[in-house]
C-alpha cells in the first residue's frame, strides 16, 4: 500500500471510532421526565404566536392558485394545440 491509502486509511478508521471514544451523555439526562397528560402551553410570547386559521388560510390558498394556474396552463397549451390542428385541416384542404 502506498502512504496516501494508508494514510486514507488510518482517517477512516479513526472517523468511525471517535464516537465510540467521546464519552456522551445520555438522552434521558438531557430531556425532562415525559408528562402523563397534555398540557397546553400558556406561556407563548404574542411576536411568537401563529393563529391556525391564518396558517390554514395560506395553505388553502396557495393550493388554490397553484391549481388554477395549472389549468389555465393546460388551457393555454390546448387552444395551441386546436390552433395547430385548425391549421393543418386547411392545409390538407
């Protein structure tokens, strides 16, 4: 083997094994103990707060306009293709 694959080598080895030497810690010490309820949360700052009925009004929309701009495509792209076929019926003529 040449250096530069030993040396490839010896990187790779040493990426798969560094998380094995760090010691970490463990999930359940980082999170809270897990609720046995919902609990609704009351403490939201107002800059922070979004009304579902504004989020589901721009989904609603946004689908809407993607949709009707996607028939008017396919309108548009239909009256060119009965424009070409009126076209070539009065050249067959």
């Amino acid at each position: 083997m040449t250096r530069i694959c030993r040396a490839m080598l010896m990187v790779t080895a040493l990426i798969v094994a560094a998380p094995a030497m760090v010691p970490m810690m463990t999930v359940s010490a980082m999170q809270p103990p897990p609720q046995s309820e919902f609990v609704p949360v009351e403490d939201v700052p107002p800059g922070e707060q979004i009304p579902a009925f504004t989020m589901l009004g721009t989904a609603y929309g946004f689908v809407w306009v993607a949709l009707l701009v996607y028939v008017w495509s396919i309108a548009r792209r239909l009256q060119k293709v009965e424009a070409e076929l009126a076209d070539l019926e009065s050249r067959r003529k």
